[in-house]
C-alpha cells in the first residue's frame, strides 16, 4: 500500500435513535443511525412502526371516508331512478 493516501481505519461508535450504542470500525468516529438490531421489528417480534413524518396519519385521515368508487357510482345512479 502507498503511505498517505487511504483514510484512518479506526473505532467507530455507532449510536440508535432507540439509545443503544455500539463499537465497529469505520473511516468515520461517529454514526448514527434509525433503527438498529435492538429496535427493528424483525429482530425483536414486534411490530412497531417508524413513522417520523407523519405520513400514516396523513394517509388516513386522507382517506378515512373513501371507500371503493365503483359503489359510491352505483349507489347514486340508482337513486334518481326510484
């Protein structure tokens, strides 16, 4: 290998949103990261969802009163008739 061209390879703390901390070895001191082996639902049987933006409850209150189109359709063809 040539001297003074590749990165320092050293210790790396790795830390969770969750609290939990680890060692490794990296070209960075410190990463940080969402989910790790102690919070993430495939390790721990759980299912939990990471949800930061808000985008589930978006997604429902979008949608809590649609329902299929094609009924909404059928329904309201029906109704002038009788």
């Amino acid at each position: 290998m040539k001297d003074g061209i590749h990165p320092n390879y050293g210790l790396t703390v790795v830390r969770c949103g969750c609290g939990n901390t680890f060692s490794t070895r990296s070209t960075v001191p410190e990463i940080k990261v969402d989910i790790c082996n102690v919070c993430h639902p495939f390790f721990t049987g759980k299912l939990k969802f990471v949800d930061t933006a808000g985008r589930i409850e978006k997604f429902k209150n979008k949608f809590a009163g649609a329902g299929y189109a094609s009924l909404k359709k059928k329904k309201a063809a029906e109704a002038p008739a009788s």
